[in-house]
C-alpha cells in the first residue's frame, strides 16, 4: 500500500487554504482592477454580522462632472458665461421673479387612481402643449421623441416599451435613431445591429472645438466602413419600417451605398462639404445596410421610421450626466433640424452625478439649467420634459436600503425644471419611493446593482410613464 501521508494534505489545511482564498478574493478592488467590467463583491458578506457600515458601489463619473465638482463655481453654459453656484436665490424662467423654494416635504401630484402625475412648471401651463397639438396631427407626419439618457436606457430599455405603447395608439414603426455602431449590439432586444469600420466621438470629450450633437455621440469611417439594421419582433412596431435616413458630414467626395429597400443596392456620389448631409431610401422593409469608401465619413445618426405617426429616438451614454450638452452645437443642430426635429426631448439624467456623500445638488441643477437652455435653443420647435431620478439602492451591512440623497437630488431636478419652465415627471415617486429599488429587485425587475432595470422592469416603468403621460395631455 502506498503511503499518501503529505500529499492531499490534512483537512485544517484545506479549510485555512479555502478561508484564505476567499478574504483576498473578497478584498481585492474587481472594479478597478477590471476597467469596472467587474463588480466588487463579498464572497463572506453572508457570514458577517450586519453592521452600519456603508459599502458605495462603483459611481461613474464623466469628464466634465469631475471638473465640476472639483470646481462648482466654475459652471458655464454654452454659451461661455458664467452661471452663478449655489441655488439660494431661484428665479423663473424669464428672470423677473424670483421663486418661492418648494417645502422640504413637497410630494410629487397624484391623479384619482394615485398615479404620479407630470408636473407643468411652465408660466402659463403649456409645457407639452406643442406635443400635444403634435400627436393629434400624427396620422400625417412624424411626431419625433428623442430620449436622451445615460446607461439607465442603455440597450432601449424603457424607451422601447415608451415607444411601442405609443405607436399602438398614435401610429408608427421602426425604432428611429441608431448610432452607426454599438459596442454591445447583442444587449438591444429591438434591433440587431452590426458594423466595423467606425472610431466613436463622445460630447464629453470634444475639446474645445469638438461637434457635439443631441444624441451625444457620431461615429467616423474608415475606407469600407459598413453598419446593418435588422428589425426584430421584440417589442411590437419594430419589425419593418418604410423610410431608412442616414444623415452625415463628409470631409471628402467619394461614394455611399445603401441597401435593404428593393431588390439590390443604390450608390450615391457624396460632394466633400463641411454641412451636414443626408440621403434616404423610401420603401417598406425590414433591413438596412450604408457602406462607405470615404475615409472619416462622419455619420451623425441612421433612422429607421415611418413618414407618420410616432419616432422615439433612444440616445443613451454609459456614465453620462448630462452636464456636457450645455455646449452643444447651434449650427450642427440647425443643419440637422432641415430633415429630423423633435416635438418632445425628455432629459433621463442623474443617476451618474448622485453620491451617498453628497446632499447638495446646486452646482449641478446649475450646470443643467445650462443644457435645458442649450436644447431649448437648439430645437426651438420642441416641448422639454426632465425626468427625476429612478431609486437607487445602497448596500449597508449585509443589507441593501434606498440610497439617503436620492430624494435631494430629486429635489434639485425638480429646482431645474421650475427653473427652466419645461415638464418634471418624478419616476422615484412613481416607482414606490423610498425602498422602491429594493422592491423592484424582489420582484426581478431592476438589476443586481440596484440601480438599472432590465427589459421586464423597462416595460413596467414604461407603462407607468405612459399612463402619467396620457393623463397629463388630456388634462
């Protein structure tokens, strides 16, 4: 018989070995190791007496939020000069008058049935009168929605559900803006999306003579770039479509071609020009296909929609605040107005700027007065709603509880839309409030982080919205 004495070890060993592995497995800093493509985590959290301590997940920070909480009196609007910091004295939006601050219990307005109601914080109550006139004119031109957000709509979720609600009862089809290239192009459920060929652009790191645009981002080509467009059935009205627009800037002649609609492809000679351009294929299909042989080709966006009834635009950035549309581009918008305008723009920001250390919001709600202004005056044709924060949990021991400066952030959303006069939708509220992250993960709606929902709490808040929304344009 062979003696094995030494070599599987005695069975302390083995435990103290496990045990070992399993505190530095739990203490080694995952996010930042991993790019934050890894969450930190606890693998012994389950043993740990419960205690008040606060472990703060990961919270993005873009480039431009940084500088501003480095420096809050520094914030600028788009047009350079300077805002002041601190919101003591908030003034209406013709700057008359200042306004009274809302007491610190204020809750958001309900309707008979207890749905939360979107707020009109407008002079006279008009806030979505144009896109209400809009929908009645729907079953004969576009009514355009562009949604722009961070990672909370990333993938189309909420946005999708918005969208197919919509066209049920208003007309359309088709899911409207697609960047030229996705880096997670599996993760939509509404479009299958592929390409190469493409280096992204992102608003907030444009530099001082950047193009910034309202979806926040464009893409540049290389010689035989190519992007495709496959409609799916995920949700309803995204199958087909009857009008493919590719709108772009080309800093040389050369040829596009695009396909999908018909039997074969169409090739287009491109003039260099430093304008925006666009070229569009009638004809319903379910398919889209643009390649290029020009070299930093800059494509603004593709849409994929009808001649009427609704178009929602999702434009989502992972980690943005919001902060860097306040300098958006006049002239680009301008150019662009020519053949895609909006009748409603909803703000979906704030997740990324909020910090279980932080309770006052000023220089932020500052910072996005400027991008409220910047938007107005960039799409003047358009009605403006911000949306509040969804809740955010937070873990605290071994357990996990709504994070405590949610409700100022929200508080400093709503400042921004009195402010400004535009539309607020409070979407904490409306989701249950304090503890509502918590709820809406019991019940498998919102993701492990407490934080982002998923498809089937995307549908959920969608139809919450919607409600909210119908109630308020038939009031």
């Amino acid at each position: 018989m062979s003696d094995n004495k030494g070599k599987n070890g005695s069975p302390f060993t083995v435990i103290a070995t496990a045990l070992v592995v399993l505190i530095v497995l739990s203490v080694m800093p995952w996010g930042d190791i991993t790019g934050h493509k890894l969450k930190d985590f606890n693998l012994l959290g389950d043993l740990v007496p419960e205690s008040d301590k606060t472990y703060i997940t990961h919270e993005e920070i873009d480039p431009d939020l940084k500088v501003l909480q480095d420096s809050p009196s520094a914030v600028q609007h788009n047009n350079n000069d300077t805002v002041r910091a601190g919101a003591d004295s908030l003034m209406s939006e013709s700057g008359e008058m200042p306004l009274a601050p809302l007491p610190d219990d204020f809750a958001a307005p309900l309707s008979a049935d207890g749905s939360v109601l979107i707020e009109d914080y407008s002079s006279d109550r008009s806030a979505l009168r144009r896109f209400a006139r809009a929908l009645e004119q729907s079953h004969s031109r576009p009514v355009r929605i562009a949604v722009i957000g961070d990672s909370y709509i990333e993938g189309d979720i909420f946005t999708q559900d918005i969208r197919s609600l919509l066209q049920g009862r208003y007309g359309g089809s088709g899911v409207g803006y697609m960047a030229a290239f996705s880096n997670f192009p599996g993760f939509r459920q509404s479009v299958a999306q592929s390409g190469s060929g493409w280096t992204e652009h992102d608003i907030r790191k444009a530099g001082a003579n950047g193009m910034r645009i309202l979806s926040g981002t464009y893409f540049s080509g290389s010689a035989g770039a190519k992007a495709s467009f496959k409609g799916t059935h995920r949700p309803v009205h995204t199958d087909s479509w009857s009008r493919s627009t590719m709108v772009f800037i080309s800093p040389s002649a050369g040829h596009i071609t695009l396909g999908g609609v018909g039997d074969g492809e169409q090739t287009f000679d491109v003039a260099a020009s430093p304008d925006v351009q666009m070229l569009s294929l009638d004809g319903k299909t379910s398919e889209f296909t643009v390649k290029s042989d020009i070299e930093g080709l800059k494509v603004l966006g593709v849409w994929l929609d009808n001649s009427a009834g609704v178009v929602l635009d999702c434009m989502s950035m992972r980690g943005n605040s919001g902060i860097s549309h306040r300098r958006l581009d006049a002239d680009v918008a301008r150019q662009l107005r020519q053949w895609i305008d909006y009748d409603l723009i909803v703000l979906e920001f704030g997740i990324n700027a909020l910090s279980s250390a932080q309770s006052d919001y000023s220089a932020y709600a500052d910072a996005m007065v400027g991008v409220v202004n910047a938007v107005r005056s960039c799409y003047p044709n358009a009605d403006i709603l911000l949306l509040g924060i969804g809740d955010r949990g937070q873990k605290q021991g071994t357990a996990v509880a709504s994070m405590g400066t949610a409700p100022a952030m929200v508080k400093a959303q709503r400042d921004i839309a009195r402010r400004t006069g535009i539309a607020f939708w409070d979407m904490r509220q409306a989701m249950g409030g304090s503890g509502a992250a918590v709820d809406w993960h019991r019940r498998g709606l919102v993701n492990a982080d407490y934080i982002h929902l998923n498809h089937k709490g995307g549908k959920e808040l969608a139809e919450i919205f919607v409600k909210s929304l119908n109630l308020s344009l038939s009031e």
